[in-house]
C-alpha cells in the first residue's frame, strides 16, 4: 500500500453509509495525474475523482487483480489488468497543528468492472465528520452539557463562543468526564445527576439534546475511557471502583439502561476520577479521596475472567496527587496529571517503568487559584486543562519542560460563562509529541517541582466542590 503522509487512515478500509448530518461543500481536487499503478499498459484505466473539503485528504483504497493502491486527490490509473475492482473511501484524519478533523467518506460504487481499452470512472465524496476537529469541553451549568472549540479557536484563544454545542437544557447538569470511541460518538458522565450519555456524530453536528443512550446509576460516574478494542470504561467515585463494559454490549445499547452488567471490575479504593490507557493497554486511575493513582496492567485485564474483578497492579503515590482529578499521556508515554487541589503533576515513562517510581518529576502551580479537572494533550504536545471556571488553560510543551506554570499559554474562556471540566479531543491523537527535555528527566528536579500540598485525607471534600484548604 502506498503511503500518504498528509493523512492518517485510523479504522480498517471500509465504505461507510452516508452520515445525516450535513456535508459541507465538497471541492473536487484537480486531478493529479496519470499512474501505471498495473502490469498490463494502456489495457485499461480507471479514473478515481475525490471530491474533499480538505485538499489531498481522501483515502480511497482500489484493490483488484495485481493492483492495490490508495488515491488522496483525483488520479486516473492505468496499466490495470481487466476485471473486477473493489473501491472503499476510509476515514482519515487531516492534518492539524492542534486538534485534527475526520473525513467520512461515500463511493459512487463499491464494485468496479474494468474492461480492456476502456476508461471507468468512479467518485469518492468526503465530509466532516460530525463534532471532529474539535476540544469539547464539558460543563457545570444549565446552559450547555458540553461545547467544542474549533482549532481555529483554540489558536486565538480569549473569550470565544463555542463553534458547536450538545445537550442544551435548563436542567442543573455537572458534565465531569468525556471520551470518543472510534466511531465518533461522544461519551460523557454526568457526576450529580449520576448517568451516562452517548452522542452521536449526527447530534454532535445538530447540537440534539436527547442522548442516543442514557444510563442511570446511583455510583456517581465521573472517568470515562474507551480501549483499543472498543470496551467501555468509567470510573465511579461514590462506587470506589472503575467497571469494563463489553464492546459488543455497547455496540447495541439503545435508549434508556439502569446499571448495565459489567465485563469485569477493578477496585479502586481511592474515590476513582479520571482514567487513562498508557501505550501499552495499561489503565490508569486517578484518586481523589487518597493521594494515588493506580494502574491496571494490560496483561492482568487480559487474564481477569469476564464478569470478575480484579485489583490494581501498581500506584503512585505523592502529596502532589492530592484529589487527583484528570490524567493522559503523552507521546514519549509520560503521565501527565491535574488535581483538584491545582497541580499539574509528571511523571516520565522512565519512572513508571521502574520498579520504584519515587516522586513526580514534575509538580507545579499556577499564577492563579485553578483547580484542574479534565486534562488533554494537543496535535503539538499542549495540555489544555479545565479549572472549575469558566477557562481552559493551555500549557506548551516548553514551559512543561521548563517548569514556569505562572502564566498558561494561552486561555480560553467559555461564553457561556459555565464551569469547565470534562475535556475530550476529537480527534484524540494516541501518538502525542511533547517536549522531549521532560521525557528524559530521571527524576525530581528541583525547578520542576514546587512546594508540595496539605494533604487532604478524610476531610469530607468531594469532587468539584472546591473545598482544598
């Protein structure tokens, strides 16, 4: 297969139905030129006309006898042995400095006939992905249940209205985690309320405020994650636990559920929130009640019997994880953590890989009294944090390798002046860069780490309620 480096083909090669949101309008590229790409010159040629809103964004994958290729942008191939050809338009995700957009594709015909001495012609038409290319942020309030921000907002920054909302209601919503899976769809934990939503791309797009799926509990949900394999993952705080939902049972959720069974258990006597998979398929958990964060080994998840329960495989341990709240890694596999409590907390993948992890090799505090929520890394290795208010704060990977946190980056302020908490991007990118200076640290740096917090163990503070004395 040949490769394109301006796009990223995330799912397998597959045509996909016609999404009902919208399609922008497409632009048809010009043709790029004419490929021997077969073994039998001039016999036959097929012409593949993409049509994207994004230049050279499409993936169109051609395969028949003795050809397989991939086309970004219109081309005509020739040199094709006659007879049958499948065409599939795969997403992909375009390429963004910040936040990167998906395109969905349909094709006029899945099956090609390609005959001697004749030219056949096949269109490949893109669009936006609903919701993608795009943070979404979600809020405490009764304006909003979540907002996406543009890259193009992201870069300007200040105070912006959001390019797209969900959820609109006049009812008290405390939207605390948010995750896509691969299909785009938004989940997200509504930690008072105490349920769980499904948004679809479609609803994403049309800012629908009835979820495809809603979940009651009486656990209060807060992390949410989805694996590799599609399996579902939250973390309850009032519960002490985090539970796996299998891929195929939520595949066919639909409506209204109470407490759905679990595929399996891991306790986490830490009073869980935010949860995130490392690089190698391992969980993380973030604790608030206690100062930890737990892991869940890949393997020991593999090896749990369906409907078990397992415990955590490892922590780590430190003052400066006091009401540890978001949690996400980066690309060289460093943990990165924000707490309730205002730090943001590091650790290198050289740490977490070693037998004792000792401190955080980093530990800092803002200018002003944040307290971090839900925490994400950017197309450029920024991490984008919520804080309670109605801000998400940017940090760059230098002042991450510097250790210099007084003043963020950059700062986005909600319009619609709502608390800030759940972050999620879509799309997430698994293979984030960040400032290398930080992944080869060996351990605490002075200058990377501030004075260490009050821990606040058994005090009755809860989630978000800004009670950090």
């Amino acid at each position: 297969m040949s490769h394109n480096p301006e796009v990223e083909i995330f799912m397998e090669l597959r045509s996909f139905v016609r999404p009902a949101a919208a399609l922008l309008a497409a632009v048809s590229i010009t043709a790029c030129g004419n490929r021997e790409v077969g073994t039998d010159p001039g016999s036959a040629a097929l012409e593949v006309i993409v049509n994207t809103p994004i230049s050279r964004a499409g993936a169109v994958a051609i395969e028949g006898a003795a050809a397989h290729t991939v086309v970004a942008a219109t081309d005509t191939l020739r040199g094709l042995v006659p007879g049958p050809y499948t065409v599939r338009a795969a997403n992909v995700a375009a390429a963004d400095s910040l936040v990167s957009p998906v395109l969905w594709g349909v094709v006029s015909a899945n099956a090609v006939m390609v005959s001697a001495d004749t030219l056949k012609s096949v269109t490949a038409t893109y669009a936006i992905r609903g919701g993608s290319g795009a943070l979404w942020v979600g809020k405490w309030g009764s304006v909003n249940l979540a907002e996406g921000f543009t890259s193009s907002q992201l870069a300007s920054a200040g105070t912006i209205a959001a390019a797209d909302t969900i959820g609109t209601s006049a009812a008290s919503l405390t939207i605390s985690g948010a995750a896509f899976d691969s299909a785009g769809n938004m989940w997200v934990t509504d930690y008072i309320n105490q349920q769980i939503m499904k948004f679809s791309p479609a609803q994403l797009a049309s800012g629908a405020s009835t979820p495809l799926v809603t979940i009651a509990t009486n656990k209060e949900p807060w992390g949410v994650a989805v694996d590799d394999s599609g399996n579902l993952w939250v973390a309850y705080y009032n519960g002490n636990n985090v539970l796996e939902y299998a891929a195929s049972d939520v595949q066919s959720w639909s409506g209204a559920l109470t407490d759905p069974a679990p595929l399996l258990t891991v306790t986490s006597p830490n009073g869980p929130l935010g949860l995130a998979f490392d690089g190698e398929g391992s969980l993380w958990i973030a604790g608030f009640d206690v100062p930890l964060t737990y892991k869940a080994a890949a393997n020991a998840i593999h090896a749990a019997t369906a409907g078990g329960t397992i415990a955590p495989t490892d922590s780590l341990e430190s003052p400066y994880l006091d009401h540890g709240s978001g949690i996400a890694f980066d690309r060289t596999g460093n943990l990165w953590e924000g707490t309730e409590s205002g730090y943001i907390v590091g650790y290198t993948s050289s740490q977490l890989g070693a037998s004792s992890h000792g401190g955080p090799s980093f530990a800092q505090q803002t200018g002003a009294a944040f307290s971090f929520d839900g925490i994400a890394l950017d197309n450029s290795g920024n991490l984008w944090a919520a804080t309670e208010s109605a801000d998400v704060v940017m940090f760059s990977p230098s002042q991450l390798a510097s250790g210099d946190l007084t003043v963020p980056a950059r700062t986005l302020t909600a319009g619609s002046g709502e608390k800030t908490f759940g972050l999620a991007f879509n799309t997430h990118d698994a293979a984030l860069p960040i400032s290398p200076a930080f992944g080869r640290l060996g351990g605490g740096s002075a200058r990377l780490r501030a004075a260490p917090p009050v821990v606040h163990v058994g005090d009755g503070s809860r989630p978000g309620a800004l009670r950090h004395r």
